[in-house]
C-alpha cells in the first residue's frame, strides 16, 4: 500500500506526557501521521513540536468520536487510501499496523477492527475491565447485530470506501459502537484481527473507568432515540 | 379566594409578561399563550371543575389529572430539549472541525 497515502490518526486530548513517544513510534513506519488535538488544556502541541505530523486542533474539547470524523473528513480530502485509528496513550503496539494494512490490501473488506481477544492476540487488561467489555459486546450485538471478540477498541484500519461512508455522530466514546452501526448500515465488509493491548501505568490512570461503559450504554440509547 | 390561587394567578401573570416582555413571540404564539394562561387561570378560581374533568375520564380528583399531565408534558418538554442541543453540538462540531481542517500545520516546519 501506498504509504504516502495511508494516514494514521492519533485524536488526543491532554496526553502531553505519552503523545511523543507514541508519535515518534508511529513515525518509524513511514506512514503520514495525524495528530487531532481535542482542545487539549495541557502543553501537548509544544511537546510534539518538530515533529512530522499534521496537527489539527478542535479549538474546544467535542470527545474522542469527534476528534476521529475530524480526522477521517481531513484524510479524504487529502485522497487518503487507507486509515488507521491510534490511541495516544501508547496502549496500542505500532508492529500491529502493518500487519492491519497488509489484511486491509488484499481487498477483502473494508474495515478491521482490532482485537484484545482473540486467538494470538494479548491483552494485560484487568478481570473488571475484561468484564466490563464483555457487557459491552453483548450491548453492542443488541444495537446492531453484529458479534465481535472485543468492543471499544481504539486500534481499527478502513480503506477509502469505508472511511468516506462511515460518518460518526456520537462525539463522546460511543462512537467506538457507532462504527458499528455504520458498517451495518452501509453494509461493509469488516472482520477482527488479534492485536496487543497493554495498559501502562499511564493509560491505566487516563484510561475510561468502569463506569464510563454505562455511560456509553446510555449514549447509545439516546442515540438510537434521536437517530 | 385563598393564599395559593393567589399565587398561582400571580406566577401565571408574571409567566405571560415574562413571555410578552422577553420572548416577543409571533401573534398566533401571544394569542396560544394567553388563552392558555386564561385557561389556567380559570382553573385556578374554579378548581371544581379540573374534578368534573376528571372524573369524566376515570380520574378521582382534579388535582391528580393535572398532575399526570403536567409530567407528561414536562417529559415532553425534556425530549425537544434534548434533541435541539443535539442538534446544536452538531452545529458546532461541524463549524470547529471545518476550522480545526482549515488551519492544520505541519509541525516539522515549526521546528525552533
């Protein structure tokens, strides 16, 4: 695949401490890396400074869902073939990358979504968080039936067709389920690849807390409300 | 008359000047919204009959039907509410990211 157009997006809001270092990994692949600063309030631009990114900035935090569209809308236009979503908390491996696009090349679907779950996949997450995402399958197989080994997963790559259809409206982390529901609705074709995820300390501290997953059910109903 | 219908006839009065002063709604808006206080009010001097009413639809007491009314309005209300500031972050995402894609910069060439 083209590197030049394949864009990796990064949506980050206060991640100062971790974004260079995860950026400086992302770089070693050659691939056009997006930073979209959700309003961050801490020093994250200064850090990254010099670096060979495209930065946006949402001039007010709108949510993580936000930060991805803004960066999908800005991929397109750029005549991007190929995108990955990337966590800047540094809890996703860069080495899961290529092997995402390679699968995405071979022109079989349209989306893949990484997977904590899966066989050959590894994951350090704790039992309650290991708990909390299997409610979240079961919810997100309610909304759209679709049944996935993982939900909530940061780490996804789409080709031009799907990143085009795709629209996400849901600012906040429910969008991880709205991809879903596009992908229903647009009738793409999508499978799950195993990656690694590794909580650090950092991601562990920054990271959705338990309850945050209803407060993503909640969204979701809300959502499918005013759809 | 007693302490409360004074009240709820003042509060009334103070909520159609309050829409009249600050609102200035459309003429067919004033017009819905005085007959509306009107109404109200007419309720308020004459309670009995909020109980005829009632009463004819199965309710006990006057009181009560207003009750289960005004909750289900103020759901209502609540509903529209929501879906008109849903409405307007999707405004303003719009509006921020059309910003956010104008302005992007390259940051290697911000390099001190």
């Amino acid at each position: 695949m083209n590197e030049d157009f394949t864009y990796i997006l990064v949506p980050a809001f206060n991640e100062a401490e971790v974004i260079r270092e995860v950026l400086e990994s992302l770089l070693k692949l050659k691939y056009r890396v997006v930073v979209i600063d959700d309003g961050s309030r801490d020093n994250t631009e200064e850090v990254i400074r010099g670096l060979t990114v495209r930065y946006l900035r949402h001039r007010v935090n709108l949510g993580q869902g936000a930060a991805i569209q803004t960066g999908m809308s800005y991929a397109v236009r750029k005549g991007a073939r190929a995108i990955v979503t990337f966590d800047a908390d540094g809890q996703h491996k860069v080495e899961d990358i290529p092997k995402l696009l390679e699968t995405l090349n071979e022109g079989q679907v349209d989306i893949i979504f990484g997977s904590r779950f899966m066989k050959g996949a590894s994951t350090n997450a704790s039992a309650g968080r290991k708990f909390v995402i299997r409610i979240g399958r079961i919810v997100n197989f309610l909304f759209t039936g679709l049944w996935l080994s993982d939900a909530h997963n940061g780490i996804r790559a789409m080709n031009r067709k799907a990143s085009r259809k795709i629209k996400i409206r849901e600012n906040g982390l429910a969008h991880a389920s709205e991809f879903l529901f596009e992908v229903k609705k647009k009738k793409l074709r999508w499978m799950e690849m195993p990656v690694t995820v590794e909580y650090n300390k950092y991601s562990r501290k920054k990271g959705t807390s338990h309850m945050s997953g209803f407060k993503i059910f909640l969204h979701l109903t809300l959502y499918k409300l005013f759809e | 008359m007693t302490t409360v219908q004074i009240l709820l006839l003042a509060s009334l009065f103070l909520i159609v000047l309050y829409i009249y002063l600050r609102l200035r709604s459309s003429v067919v808006d004033a017009v819905v919204f005085i007959l509306l206080a009107l109404i109200g009010a007419a309720l308020v001097v004459f309670p009995d009959y909020t109980t005829v009413i009632a009463n004819k639809i199965g309710i006990g007491r006057g009181v009560d039907m207003v009750i289960y009314f005004s909750i289900l309005f103020l759901g209502f209300v609540c509903l529209k509410l929501y879906a008109r500031i849903r409405r307007l972050e999707q405004t303003l995402t719009t509006i921020i990211r059309e910003s956010a894609m104008l302005n992007a910069r390259a940051l290697e060439e911000e390099a001190e």
